[in-house]
C-alpha cells in the first residue's frame, strides 16, 4: 500500500540580490522522497507568494531560509500568512 506524501514547502525570501538557497535544496534533498512531496519557491521569481498560498493544498510544515537585512521582512511577512492560513 502507497503511503500519502506530505508536502513541506520550502521558502526564499525576496532579495534585492542572488544567491542560491543551497540550505533548503540540502533539505530537500534528505527528505525521504517516498514519504515527503517537497516545494521549493524562490520569491525573487514569484509574484505573490503569500496569495499563492491559498491555490495550494495545505502544506504539512515550513521551511524558510533568511539572510540578515532587508529578507527578514519578507520571510516575517510570508510566514505570518503560511500560519493564517
């Protein structure tokens, strides 16, 4: 019998510069793939990200991956509505 895959979105927040989110691609990557459906989303490539939220079936945890400065922000305010919704 097929266990259900839990879905764990993963988050990087808006930055006014690039870099890889290698942390969360690391956690992907060890999650066991049988058991966990993972999400990745970049918000430098989204254009709502919190009102995306409400298009997809709940997630069971989140992920957030943040740089000091001006990301905080973004992963405050993304976060605040993952746990809203």
């Amino acid at each position: 019998m097929a266990q259900a895959h839990h879905r764990v979105l993963l988050y990087n927040p808006w930055a006014s510069f690039y870099t890889q989110p290698l942390g969360l691609i690391a956690i992907a990557a060890s999650l066991d793939s049988e058991r966990f459906e993972t999400v990745l989303w970049d918000a430098r490539l989204l254009d709502d990200p919190a009102a995306d939220l409400a298009g997809m079936e709940a997630p069971l945890c989140l992920g957030v991956s943040v740089l000091s400065g001006p990301p905080i922000a973004d992963a405050i305010a993304f976060s605040l509505a993952f746990k809203e919704r």
